[in-house]
C-alpha cells in the first residue's frame, strides 16, 4: 500500500524546466508550476483531493440542498428512509457560476422504494473541474430491520466505481511534454456504509465516506484519504394539523455533522411540504454557505426543483451556486405499512379523456336498468368497504390522538362523498352520451350533402385552373429567360465587387496589422515599467521586514528584561515556602508559567504563517483581477508549498500538545491551591493569594490561546478555499488565444528587436551565440507550415523557447544582419531561425558549402517546408 503525498516531485522537477502551456478558452501567458499547483489543488474544496498518483480523486457528490430527490448520497440509508416512491432523476450542479469553466456535476438516478424493508438505487455521474473530470457510477442498497411498531433500524451501502484523472482535451502545449503526457488515469473503487435508526417522528443516523478507496489498476488501497469523514444527522419528520392551504402540510428538518481529519462542517436544511404539490427549503452550511430551494409538481408523475446556494464570509466573491433536478415519479401500486403514502397533486392534473358522441353505443331500457343497478350494488360496496376501514382504524385510534381520530373520519367520508359522486356521473354521462349520439347523426346527413356539392364546386374549379396554369406556364417560360439574363449581367458585377472588395480589405488588414504591432510594443514597455515598480515594491517590503524584525528582537529583549525584574519583585515581595506544599505550589506554578509562554510563541508561529497565506490570496486575486483587466503583473517568485505545510503541521502539532500539557499542570495547580485552602492558618498567607491570583491568570489565558487556535484554523480553511478557487482562476491564462495570434504576436516581436537592438561595438565569436538544437546535416521536410512559402530555408538555430529564440535574434542584429527571420512548426512547437530563402536544392548546397565565416553561421542546416 502507497500512502498519498499533497505533491509528485516529478512534476516539481519539470516546472522548473520553464514550460509554456495554453488552455484554448483563455490568452494569458503562465508559467507550468500554475498549471501544476492546479491540478494538485483544485478539488480539496468539494470532490477531489490531489494526490501523488496524479488524478486519484475521493467520492463526493455534491448533492447537499435537496431532502427530495437523491438522498441516498447524503447517507445510503435515505433511499429507504421516509420514502414512499422511486424516481428517475436528472441532476445538475454548476458552484460559483461567477467564473468561465465553473466545477459542474451531472447527476443520473433511479432510486427510492422497492419493497416493504427494501431500498436501493443507482447513479451515473460526471463531475467536471477544469482540466479534471471525473465519471463514474453508485450503487445503493439499504434495508430495514423493523424492531416495534414505531421503531425501526436500517442498514445501507453505497458502492461508487469511477475513473478520474486529467481531461487532456481541456490542454493545448506549444511542444509535445512527456511529463504531461505520463500523468494517468485511475478507475478506483469507494465503499460507505450508514446506519439509521427512526421512530415515529425522528431518526438518528451515522455513516462513513471513503470508508475505503481502493485503486483497481494498480491493485492498491490509498491510505491517509484527507476526504474520508464521519457524517451524523438528526432527521424530524411531522405533519401539520391545520385547516385550508396547510391543512395536512409535511414538516422535514435535517441537522448534520461531517467530522474530517482537519475540520468539521455543520449543516441544517427545514422543508415544507403542501398537498397542491409545493415545497420550499432553506438551509445553511458552515463551509458552504446559505441556500434556499422550490419544488413543483408538474403533473401527478412528473417534478421539477431548483436551489439557490449564496457564499457567505470569506467566499461571498467567489459568486452563488444553482442545481436543478428535473424527475419522475414511479406510481406506487403496494401499500406499505412504513411510511403511508402522502396525498400530493399537481400544477396540471390530468382529466378523463372525453368520449365521443359517434363512438357511444345506444343502449336500451334494460340495459340501463342493469347498469344503475350494477352502479348501486357498486355503491354498497364502497360504502361496505369504508365501514370495514372505519371498523379497522377505530381500534388503530384508540392509541392516537383526537386529532388523527377526526382525520379518519373526515376521509371516510369523504371516499363515501366521492363514490356518490362517481355513481351520480356516470348516469350523466350515459344520458349525455344518447343525446349527442342522435345529433351526431343529424350532423352527418347534413354533412354528406354539403360534401356532393363541393364536390361538384371542385370539378368546375379545376377545369378553370388547367386552363390558366396553361398560361402561366408560357408566362414563365418567358420570364425565367429574362431571369437567366439579368442573372448572368448579375454575377459579372458580383465578381468585380468582390475583386474590389478583396484589394480593399487586404490594405486595411495591413493597415490592421501595423497598429496592432505598435500597440504591442507599447504594451510590452508598460509591462517593463510596471515590472521594475513591482521589483521596487518587493525592495521596499523586504527593507520593511527587515525593520520589523529589528523591532521585535528589541521588544523581546524589552520583554526579557521586564520579566527579569517581575522576578526579582516577586522574590523581594514573597518568600520561598518554608511548607512542602507551598513548594509544590510555586513548582507547579513555574513549569504552567514556562508552558504558557512556549504556547504563546506556537500561537504567533501559527498566526504569522496563516496571515502570510492571507497576504499570499490577496496577491493571487490582485493578480487574477488585473489579468482580467488586461494588465500584466508578473506572479510572485515560487516558493516551496511543501515546506510551508510541513512546517505549520509541526507548529499545529506541537501546539496541541503544549495545550495539552498546560491543561494538565493548570489541574495540578488548581489541586495544590485547594489543598492549601484547606489548612486555616495558610488559608490567607501571602503564598495562597499571590498563587491563587496567579492561577486565575493562567486559566483565563488557557482559555484565549484554545479560542486563537480554533479562530486560526477556521480562518485557514477558508483562505485555503479561497486560494484554490483563485489558483483555477489563473490557469485560464494562456499563451495564446490562436495561431493568427501567435503569428502576430512573433511579427511583432521581430519588428521591435530589428528597430531597438544596437550594433555591437566589439567583434561576436561563436561562444556569444546559443544555437538551441542540434540540426541533422540531411535536409529535414517540414509539411504544412502556416504564414511561410514552401522553398528551401537556410537555418541558423532552433529554438522551442521564445526567451532564448528573441536572444539569439538580437545577437544576430548587432551582428549587423537585417534579414533575419523565423517561422514556428505547431507540431514540433519548435522556432526556426534563418536568414536566406532558395527554390532549388543546388542552391541550398551551395549555402552550405559557402557559408562564410561568420560566427552565427557555424551551424547551417537546411529545411524544407512543402505546403
């Protein structure tokens, strides 16, 4: 078993390399350990945890808002639960849809009820986060042990396969990257349990997720998963008691708990059911924030819901989140006797389809009589079968309340008021029927005359339209050689506008082109000079710093020197304890003074580390926002985001154990001073009141160094959270945005170091030039090259950076070389740098042998490029 790592040093090796990378929606130059830090970060906040085989990624629907559809992902047990139906459901999830490429999740389900102690059910899903994606499926399966009348224990389990890793379509190089290309795919395998034990109204529940995860390709188990957790919830479920539109509304409230290795996030949602087929739902997540969601019932089967989630605190600028669930609902055709089915219609209920008048038989005397006398025995027995339920539920309400008595009796009622109804409509509607059948038939003699005469209407019409479509047709035989003439002179003057609109956008294309370059080399002056304003600013903090620690070394050694003489106060004010316990005291008392102060010192560690991860996201998003705007900022320096984690896990460690041990020595000294009291005559000596004062002192700051710690933490997290969400900002810089613009991008680059490189004052040699990559001495075939003529090229180097490529074409201008050009291959992402084109082979050898003996001329090379 491999257990997983936050970081994979070989891609920390690659970044270094200097990488060039481009996501196609976006056009931002970044640097390759952006894309890195990314992809190992981007999923702590909800479904994924980067880990060192790159792409394994822990379970996590986010399917949170909703205590109607899907609730066996909250705890697998909940898909028997209070459930009375199965559905199909459609999910979907977009979070914080205030950014491009927001994290988005389909959900496909068919869950619910299956049998009176059975619940299952089984999901596709596709979660999507940038570059990751992540699909997959669960199963789900639970069953109820039914112990008492109103007391029951279920058990359930859910089972997930899925495959994750990086969605190589979302990632475009300038040059093929083998590290990039090696990162793989995992189908993985999760497993996590629940349990639920309910009564009559309530119903307690603990489950596990990631109980375990299990890598099926390289047939191991991940260990130290950070999203494994420990989830508990109390569920209440109650009917309302009223009259009108509530009357026999359901009340659902859900409170839970998820207890993970670092944090812990409560949530509560409250849900209100009417019988027109209306719910609404607010709720609220500690990590998440506030949500409120509706639901309708389209028709009896068909249900639609959305829910609202807004960020709150530190999040709120990282925008609200929607999810929406379109399902349908399966008719339960088996009365259970858990959970009785809920009464609910709908927006549109569909009628008893109509019955045609012509499509009614007509029916005699007697067989009316035995229809209304089949219709009364009917009626005898709906009245028979409500007796024998109001016989059954009377001793069923015995052990109820008055008010679940009335509501029995209401709806026998009502079924017996229903069933009269029915009776009384069907010999409507057979009389209805007769009457509209003997007019139906009227309607169809008058209908069959009318038809003859049209008929006889039709023939005269169409003898006259035969004759004028003769002489419409001799009109448009005429007409359309006319047409074919004007067309003909039409597409003569078509060609020479088009000629003359081609020469005329050619010249504003160049007149395009040559603005665009000027603006560039504006852009890329203000971006040196905002560049030096930057190095100053970093000048400045560093000098800052700098003072700030001279400071603080002066303000301990003020600090030393005031303890000191506390000290000395305290040895002239009080004597040493001639009593043992005395000297037990000011012993204990010492060892909590000295564990006070290393917990102090842990404190501001942790307090320095989390306000330099604060300054570091208010930078991150600084940058990220004027990226956005169009100004360049150079990013910070990297540093090691390994070492910084280590380094706060060692403070956060020791700092629960100096906690620890302050508790400890607090109790011991507590106990001592307890001990003293005791004694009369040392009841009030001036050991006990200095000691029990101090005592005091030492709890009240035990108190606020737990409070600080717990106030640090909760602020990490969300800094954390924050600065993931501005890491996926910053990959959506790319480099370019196309191959037009990368053609004018390195036009205009040319055109800047021919017109602002100086001549060199002394002689070049061969060692001042960097002629990248070794070029076989055959001539190499290059296919397909775009913005170049096909033709032989002379090379001078090969470069796949552009740094090192704009260097060597400055060396060569000082050189005095005017001719100097370039052209890039997108399949070897490599620039070639030449400054002589011939059309033959002969004259390309001839380059070759007579190449001079300049020092950029040492390593010619021939390429041909055949479009």
């Amino acid at each position: 078993m491999r257990q997983l790592q936050p970081h994979n040093t070989q891609y920390i090796k690659h970044l270094l390399k200097g990488g060039l990378y481009k996501v196609e929606s976006c056009g931002k130059l970044f640097q390759l350990e952006y894309v890195l830090i990314f992809v190992l970060c981007v999923c702590t906040l909800q479904t994924v945890n980067a880990q060192e085989e790159d792409g394994v990624v822990s379970l996590s629907v986010p399917v949170r808002n909703s205590l109607t559809f899907n609730r066996y992902t909250i705890n697998p047990t909940l898909s028997f639960v209070r459930e009375q139906h199965n559905y199909i459901s459609l999910y979907n999830k977009r979070e914080w849809v205030q950014f491009e490429d927001a994290p988005e999740t389909y959900l496909l389900s068919y869950a619910g009820r299956f049998a009176e102690n059975i619940g299952a059910g089984v999901g596709l899903f596709q979660q999507n986060y940038g570059i990751l994606t992540t699909f997959g499926g669960i199963v789900n399966f639970a069953y109820n042990v039914r112990l008492q009348q109103d007391s029951n224990l279920t058990f359930g389990l859910n089972l997930g396969v899925y495959k994750s890793g990086i969605n190589t379509g979302n990632v475009v190089t300038n040059y093929p990257d083998a590290s990039l290309d090696n990162v793989p795919s995992h189908l993985l395998l999760t497993v996590n349990p629940g349990i639920n034990y309910g009564t009559a109204f309530l119903d307690f529940g603990v489950s596990i997720n990631n109980l375990v995860l299990y890598n099926v390709q390289s047939s191991e188990l991940i260990q130290d998963d950070p999203r494994q957790s420990i989830q508990a919830h109390l569920m209440y479920t109650g009917y309302m008691n009223s009259r009108g539109f509530f009357d026999e509304a359901k009340f659902s409230g859900l409170i839970r708990s998820e207890f993970g290795k670092e944090s812990t996030t409560i949530s509560a949602i409250a849900m209100l059911t009417v019988p027109k087929g209306i719910w609404a739902q607010v709720g609220y997540n500690t990590l998440y924030g506030g949500t409120a969601g509706l639901g309708l019932n389209i028709t009896p089967q068909i249900a639609i819901e959305y829910n609202f989630e807004k960020a709150l605190g530190d999040l709120t600028d990282f925008g609200p989140s929607h999810d929406i669930t379109l399902a349908f609902k399966f008719n339960n055709r088996t009365r259970y006797d858990y959970s009785d089915e809920d009464e609910m219609s709908a927006l549109f209920t569909p009628n008893q389809k109509p019955v045609l008048a012509a499509n009614v038989k007509k029916v005699d005397a007697d067989t009316r009589v035995q229809r209304a006398a089949a219709s009364a025995a009917k009626r005898e027995e709906i009245r028979a079968r409500a007796k024998e339920k109001s016989e059954a539920r009377a001793q069923l309400a015995e052990e109820k309340k008055a008010v679940e008595i009335k509501k029995e009796i209401n709806a026998i009622t009502e079924v017996e008021e229903k069933a009269t109804i029915e009776v009384e409509t069907d010999q409507a509607k057979e009389a209805q029927a007769l009457k509209e059948a003997e007019a139906n038939a009227k309607r169809e003699a008058e209908a069959k005359l009318k038809s003859e005469q049209d008929a006889k209407a039709k023939l005269a019409a169409k003898q006259s339209a035969k004759a004028e479509a003769d002489a419409a047709a001799k009109r448009a035989a005429q007409a359309k050689a006319e047409q074919e003439a004007k067309e003909k002179l039409a597409a003569q003057e078509k060609i020479k506008a088009e000629e003359l609109a081609r020469v005329k956008a050619e010249a504003q294309a160049k007149s395009e082109a040559e603005a665009a370059a000027k603006e560039n080399q504006e852009a890329v002056e203000a971006a040196k000079a905002k560049q030096l304003e930057d190095e100053k600013a970093r000048a400045d903090a560093l000098k800052a710093e700098q003072l700030a620690a001279e400071a603080k070394a002066k303000q301990l050694a003020e600090a030393e020197v005031a303890q000191k003489a506390k000290e000395e106060l305290i040895q002239q004010a009080i004597e040493n304890p001639k009593d043992a316990l005395g000297a037990s005291i000011k012993s204990i008392a010492v060892l909590a003074e000295e564990s006070k102060n290393v917990q102090q010192e842990l404190l501001s560690q942790f307090s320095e580390i989390v306000t330099t991860k604060n300054d570091d996201l208010k930078d991150l998003k600084e940058e990220n926002d004027l990226s956005e705007q169009g100004i360049y900022r150079a990013p910070k320096p990297f540093k090691s985001i390994t070492d910084e984690n280590n380094k706060l896990a060692a403070i956060k460690t020791n700092l629960d154990q100096i906690i620890a041990t302050n508790d400890v020595r607090i109790k011991e000294f507590e106990k001592l001073i307890e001990e003293r009291s005791k004694i009369p005559t040392l009841k009030n000596d001036a050991v006990f009141l200095y000691y029990q004062k101090a005592l005091n002192a030492l709890k009240a700051e035990q108190i606020r160094a737990v409070q600080a710690k717990t106030d640090l933490n909760t602020k990490l997290n969300q800094i954390n959270v924050a600065t993931e969400f501005e890491r996926r900002r910053r990959i959506k810089r790319a480099a370019f945005n196309n191959e037009d613009d990368r053609y004018t991008q390195d036009r205009s680059t040319l055109k800047y170091i021919k017109q602002n490189t100086p001549l060199s004052s002394a002689p070049l040699e061969v060692a001042d030039f960097d002629f990248g990559e070794t070029q076989s001495s055959n001539i190499q075939i290059l296919k397909n090259i775009k913005n170049i003529e096909s033709g032989f090229y002379v090379v001078l180097a090969v470069h796949n950076d552009t740094a090192k490529r704009d260097a060597f074409l400055a060396k060569v201008v000082s050189a005095g070389v005017s001719t100097i050009d370039f052209f890039y291959d997108v399949n070897t992402s490599k620039y070639f740098i030449y400054h002589q084109k011939v059309d033959t082979i002969e004259a390309a050898n001839d380059a070759l042998k007579n190449k001079g003996s300049q020092p950029y001329t040492s390593k010619l090379s021939i390429i041909k490029i055949e479009n």
